[in-house]
C-alpha cells in the first residue's frame, strides 16, 4: 500500500539526521515521501549547529494542501520549527493533517510547529526536554519517553525526543501509518 508522506521542513535549519533517517526508513519499505518546504529549490540541513546537505523541495505549501497527503513527518533542528511556527502557510499545512484527521510524526524541536498550530491541547506528547513547558502551556502533557503515540483525537500524533529515538520513531511512524516492512 502506498502512503503519500510529507515531510515538511524550512529552507533552513532542519537537523540532517531527523530528516534523513525517517525519510529513508519509508523508502525501505517502497515508499516515496515528498520534501515540503515554504520556498522553492533546495533546504539547507544541519548537523546540530554546522551546514550539512541540501536538499531538493519536490513542493511548496503554496502549491499543495494535507489533502495531497496521507501522513506527515516535522523533522526537528532548532531553527527549523522555530522558522515554520512563524509562517502561516507552514502552519496552515500542519493544521490541516489534523482538521482531516490524518497521523503525523514529529521529532526533537517539532512539536513547536504543532503548538502554534494549536493541535497539542489535550494530548500527550514527548520533544527535546526544553519544548516541556511549551507543550504543557499549550494544554499538552509532556512525558520524557522514546516514542509516544497519543490518539486521544482523529489524527494520531507520534513523537520523539532527540536523534537518539529515530530507530524507534521511525518503526513506530511505519506501523501508524499503515505501511508494510
């Protein structure tokens, strides 16, 4: 079964290793996930604070909907949710995956991105430890595990805490979305 994923991340900032390691795990299984971003041509990733690769965005959030989508991946990095939550289409793109009830997968920083999307109120979630009083401001409950899955709405909610989890996060993103290994 094919799953149209996303993964949505900032012409800058995202960490290398967030974006890389789930990206490649859905390819493993014969998946073909398209890099979202707010601007054309390439993204800049990092490893922690240093330039690493770019890569090529397939499609902006100007030129696409979650409706285009069955899943959505918010790669961490600092600076790449901090860039997202400011920007409008980013955010709309995000919130979108939830009015329609779709899961999506979140790692490290990410869950900044869902705050400003107000998509936290009510669930429980994990992200880098700084983000904890952001998610609980925001009306989330935040727990320090490897993988959480919080189904208490429509749309599923997957998250991570750092580089560390990806093995578990991205076989845990697998199973809820539904995709075969």
């Amino acid at each position: 079964m094919s799953v149209r994923t996303a993964f949505l991340v900032a012409p800058e900032g995202v960490e290398q290793i967030e974006l890389t390691s789930p990206w490649e795990a859905l390819v493993a299984a014969g998946q073909t996930p398209r890099l979202v971003s707010t601007a054309e041509g390439t993204v800049q990733a990092f490893d922690h604070l240093d330039k690493a690769d770019t890569f090529p965005v397939d499609v902006t959030t100007a030129q696409t909907s979650a409706a285009d989508f069955d899943a959505l991946v918010l790669p961490g990095g600092v600076a790449n949710p901090d860039f997202l939550r400011t920007d409008p289409g980013a955010v709309a793109f995000v919130r979108g995956f939830f009015d329609a009830g779709k899961p999506v997968a979140a790692i490290c920083h990410a869950p900044w991105t869902l705050i400003e999307a107000d998509v936290v109120r009510g669930r429980t979630l994990t992200s880098w430890p700084s983000l904890r009083t952001d998610v609980r401001n925001a009306g989330g409950t935040w727990v320090d595990e490897e993988v959480v899955v919080c189904r208490a709405a429509p749309s599923t909610l997957i998250t991570s805490r750092k580089p560390d989890d990806l093995t578990a996060f991205g076989k845990t993103l697998l199973h809820e979305f539904g995709v075969s290994t």
